[in-house]
C-alpha cells in the first residue's frame, strides 16, 4: 500500500512540474513524464499512449486559465484544428508501426536549432506583427501545421514547441499569444484525438492516468497563469530553454 501511494505522488509531483514548464513555454511535457514512465518500467507503446492520454489534462488546465482573457480568434483557431487534425491521426497510426530512432534525432537537432533562433533573435515573439497573407501563404502556413500534427501523433516531446515558434514566425503572434493557442488546441484538442487513436491501437496504463490528470491540470493552470502575469519576456526564455532541453532529452 505504501508503495503505491508513494508510486502516485511520485507521478503527481513529476507531472505538476512537467506540465507547469510545458504551459509557460508551449510545449515540452513529454521532457520529463514520458521518460519517467519510461523508468517506472512501462512499455514505450503503453507509456506513449498513458502520457498522451494524461497530457489532455494539460489543455484543460490551461484552457480554464487563458479563456478567461479572450484573446482567441475562432476563425483562426479552427485554422489551426482543420490543418493540424488529420496530421496527427496519421502520426498516431503510423508511429506504432515503424521505428522512430531517426525521427527523434533528426526532431531533437530541429528543436534546439529553434531554442537557438529564438535565443539569437531578442525581439521575435516578444509584441504582435500584423501580416497581411495571401491565399498562398495561408496554404504554405496550414501544411506545416499538419506536418506539426503528423510529429504530434508520432513523438512524444517538443511538438507543442514547434507550433508555437511557427505561430510566432510565419504568423506574427507574440508568444504569450501563440502558447495561448498552442495550449489549448494541441494541448487539448491535437492531444485528445491523438490520445484515442493510441488508445484504440494500445494500452494505457489507467490507474496512473489519475495523478498524471491531476497534475497536469493543476501545472497547466499555473504555468499558464504565470504567462499572462509576466508576459511574452519570461514565456520567450522558458521557450529557448525548454526547446534546448527537449532537443537533448530526444537526441540522448
């Protein structure tokens, strides 16, 4: 019994931080939940599919806090749905079926070079620019993110990471801005069609589930809570700082 309860506090406590870092920067909770359920001895398809499930979790968390600012459009959030959806069903179909040593090297190179771009350029993300997009861009913007959402179906870490940089670049929004989207529509929603399909494919390993859940609400609400209270300054440093840290967590 006492295992037990120290086995859940153990995830509660690694979840509360995982997902409170992760809400601040725009991704990146999979840095410490999945390789913890890793080393706790599950399966990588059963904790793949455990952490997904609990990292829907993050989205309500931090959904409760950002909609309270109503600061989302929903024209371009169903933008983001439209494109980035069928990515990740096809990630989550795919990944169970083919190795996925090189996509994690070839994805954790790719998120420290975002942590760096973003180190090396001070004023990007840190106030809104107004763009003005043709239909050509709004396609070339609408593909990556569903080749974000194939990534998001199929890897665990860093994906959020990369919605929120490509909302920043190509978009304009500042980052506070674009982790309020990324949170609530990969979080939640990316996160929560991804989590079926694993489900459906796999176990999961539910009565973990339930600490994973209440940590990630709890952290998700603070991380997100701390993002609107300091603005895009201290989100655009938990950003390069949670990138750099995803890319070698990928790469090792």
């Amino acid at each position: 019994m006492l295992e037990v309860m120290t086995e859940q506090l153990l995830l509660f406590c690694i979840s509360i931080v995982a997902n409170g870092l992760s809400a601040m920067a725009g991704g990146g909770a999979g840095l410490l939940q999945f390789p913890a359920l890793l080393f706790l001895g599950l399966a990588f398809s059963t904790a793949l599919a455990t952490h997904k499930v609990a990292s829907v979790a993050l989205g309500v968390g931090a959904t409760i806090r950002h909609l309270r600012e109503k600061r989302l459009k929903l024209r371009f959030a169903l933008f983001i749905l439209g494109f980035g959806l069928p990515g990740v069903v096809l990630g989550a179909m795919l990944i169970l079926h083919v190795p996925d040593a090189l996509a994690k090297t070839t994805l954790g190179i790719l998120t420290i070079s975002l942590g760096i771009y973003s180190w090396c350029s001070p004023t990007l993300g840190l106030a809104e620019v107004k763009k003005q997009h043709r239909l050509k861009e709004w396609i070339i913007g609408g593909v990556v993110l569903f080749l974000i959402g194939v990534l998001n179906g199929s890897i665990t870490s860093g994906t959020g990471l990369f919605v929120t940089v490509w909302l920043v670049i190509w978009f304009g929004l500042d980052y506070q801005r674009a982790v309020a989207y990324t949170l609530i529509l990969v979080g939640l929603l990316w996160n929560g069609v991804g989590a079926i399909t694993l489900a459906s494919q796999t176990m999961v390993k539910w009565e973990w589930v339930i600490p994973l859940v209440i940590g990630a609400i709890l952290g998700g609400y603070l991380g997100a809570h701390l993002s609107i209270a300091k603005g895009s300054g201290l989100v655009k440093r938990c950003f390069e700082v949670v990138t750099v840290l995803v890319g070698i967590s990928l790469l090792l």
